[in-house]
C-alpha cells in the first residue's frame, strides 16, 4: 500500500474534489465510487505489466481556509514495483493543474484579507468573533457529478448436487453398519486388508482353529516358481499345540487354482497390539 497526503490552501473542499475528479478521469483510470458528502472517491487502474490493477481511494478534508487530500493505493501484492507511487504522483500533478485553471476561470475566489481599524494596532480593542471566510466554487460547464451505488453481489445458494451427496452418503454409511450386506462387504474387506493383522484379536486364549481358519482365508500363497495362489477355504482343523503366545492348528486348505493340501496354521504374538500368522504347507 501506497499512501500521501497534501494541504492545499485557500482551495474550498469542493474545488479540491472537482479537480480531483478531473485528475482521476486525466489519467485513464476508472471510477468505481464518488460521495461528495463525505468527499470519497473510490477508483481503479486497468491490470499493467507492474500489477493486475490499483485499488485507489481519494479522501479529502476541509480545516478552515485549508483543505486536505490523502490518496492510497493498493495492489494486493507484496511490490507494485512503484506504479502506486507514480499514480498518486500523476493525480496530485494533475489537481493541481485543474485547480490552477479554475482560479484562472474566476471559479474560486479567494478570502477577503482582514481589514483592521485606524488605530487597531496601538490600541488593539477586545477580541472580536472572527468573521467567518467565504468561498465561492462555481458549478462545472460540462460535467456533473455523478454517483454510482455499487451493490453487494447475491449470496450464492447451496446446490441441489450438494444436499443430493450428502444423502447418497448418509445412506452408504447407513448400508456398511446396519444392513446384512454391508456388513458382510466390510468383513471381506477386511479380511483382505494387509491391516487384518493389526486389528485381529491378540489374546491367543480367545483363539480356536476355526478362528485361526477365517484368520487366514483370503491370504494368498506363493509358490517355488512364483506363482501366487489365494486361499478360498479350511476344512478340517485340528489343534496341534496351544500357549498363551501361540497357537497350531493344521488342515486342509482349498487354494484358488483347484488344490486342496494339509498345511499348518499358527497365530502368535507380536506385541501388544499385533499378532503374526504363518500357513505352511507339511513336509
């Protein structure tokens, strides 16, 4: 942000926001606002090699004979690289060639210079109230001011495709938790998570060979020549040995390509929070 801030003397609050008009308009640049009520001006720059625009807002003030101008720009980035800087400079430059011509048209007369009584400066008498100083700003030939009311944009209201995804989801969630179906998807897909280790019972106590038996299906083997083959099945499991960190069951275990061969089954323990399973097939 750029900002600067000039008095102009014996100029009416009115001539400066005239001219200030007229400077703005000089220099190609767009107004978006004027108020001169409360002697604003809101304008803008088009998008440059230097930015993608200046916000530029022109305030102004009137103390007594003197009035104030403070003009700030705004690019919204972190350097303008000076174009702020240059645009203030040109609009100053510009008031003050408009004011010049408005003296020199008649259009501001200046104060009157006070006029002291024979003998006021020996004997000064009691204060007086100060006379007040008129000006006069003539009304602009050509142009009038205009003011233009910038409305907020609506507020954007929710779509019917959003409210539609929420339900398609609350109704999915619904499915996974509480219907049969669901139930059952999840238990498969958890069963082929490489994370069913990590969320399978670790109490070895808890564990029988039918459980070692689910525990296992849905893993796949992998054989001497590569090949890998996933287990649909276990019939038949008997317990071999059990200990409160292992158990061992054997089977036999139905693979996808058609074979069904006695193998062993062990789940063990691997920590607090995770246990390790092994199917093997018996030598």
């Amino acid at each position: 942000m750029t900002s600067e801030t000039r008095n102009f003397n014996d100029i009416p609050a009115g001539a400066l926001f005239e001219a200030a008009q007229r400077s703005i308009r000089d220099q190609g640049l767009k107004i978006q606002s004027e108020n001169p009520s409360t002697l604003e001006i809101e304008a803008a720059s088009k998008v440059s090699m230097k930015s993608f625009g200046q916000r530029i807002t022109l305030r102004m003030g009137e103390i007594g004979p003197t009035s104030e101008l403070k003009i700030e720009t705004s690019s919204g980035q972190l350097s303008d690289w000076g174009e702020g800087g240059s645009i203030i400079a040109a609009i100053f430059d510009g008031v003050d060639a408009h004011l010049a011509q408005m003296k020199a048209e008649g259009r501001i007369a200046a104060p009157a210079p006070k006029v002291y009584a024979m003998g006021e400066h020996a004997a000064p008498s009691p204060p007086q109230p100060k006379p007040a100083q008129h000006y006069y700003v003539a009304p602009p030939k050509t142009e009038r001011t205009r003011v233009q009311i910038v409305e907020p944009p609506p507020k954007a209201k929710g779509s019917a495709g959003g409210w539609v995804l929420r339900i398609a989801l609350a109704l999915g969630m619904l499915w996974l938790f509480v219907s049969e179906d669901g139930k059952a998807f999840m238990a498969d897909l958890l069963a082929s998570s490489p994370l069913k280790s990590f969320f399978a019972e670790t109490d070895i106590a808890k564990y029988d060979c039918d459980r070692v038996s689910e525990l296992v299906k849905g893993e796949s083997l992998q054989n001497i020549f590569g090949g890998r083959f996933k287990i649909l099945d276990v019939k038949n499991a008997k317990q071999v040995s059990k200990t409160d960190e292992r158990i061992v069951c054997t089977g036999k275990v139905l693979l996808s390509n058609g074979t069904d061969d006695l193998m062993q089954m062990s789940v063990e323990k691997a920590g607090d929070y995770e246990v390790l399973y092994r199917v093997e097939p018996m030598l």
